[in-house]
C-alpha cells in the first residue's frame, strides 16, 4: 500500500484510539479533542518513524524523478 496512505491511517487510528480512551476516563467537548490531538501527536511522533521514514523516502524519491525530466 502507499506509504502516505498507510500514514494517513495510522495517524488517524491513534487519534480514534486516543478519543475513545480519552472520552472513557470522563473528557467531554472541545477539552476532549484538544487533548486527543495532542496525545495522538506525540504518540505519532513516537510510534509511526518507520511509517514516517517511508513517506520521506517517497517523496524525495519523486523529487528526484522529478528533477531529471
């Protein structure tokens, strides 16, 4: 599957995860979705650097091909 796709996924299941954790312990309304974006942030930035890794690669991948033509 494409890296950017498999990242999008990942990021957005945290992100539930952290909500549905969130929204269990007792958070509600905005609070609630403030701190799941922060939490899912930083479990990103811990848990998806080979997803990360691999978007970059593409990317720059692209570039390169890009810059040949």
């Amino acid at each position: 599957m494409h890296p950017v796709v498999v990242y999008t996924l990942s990021r957005l299941g945290l992100f539930a995860v952290a909500l549905g954790v969130l929204y269990l312990v007792g958070l509600r309304s905005f609070p609630l979705l403030l701190v799941a974006v922060l939490v899912s942030g930083l479990a990103s930035y811990v848990l998806l650097s080979k997803q990360r890794d691999a978007v970059s690669e593409r990317i720059a991948g692209k570039r390169r091909e890009a810059g040949k033509n």
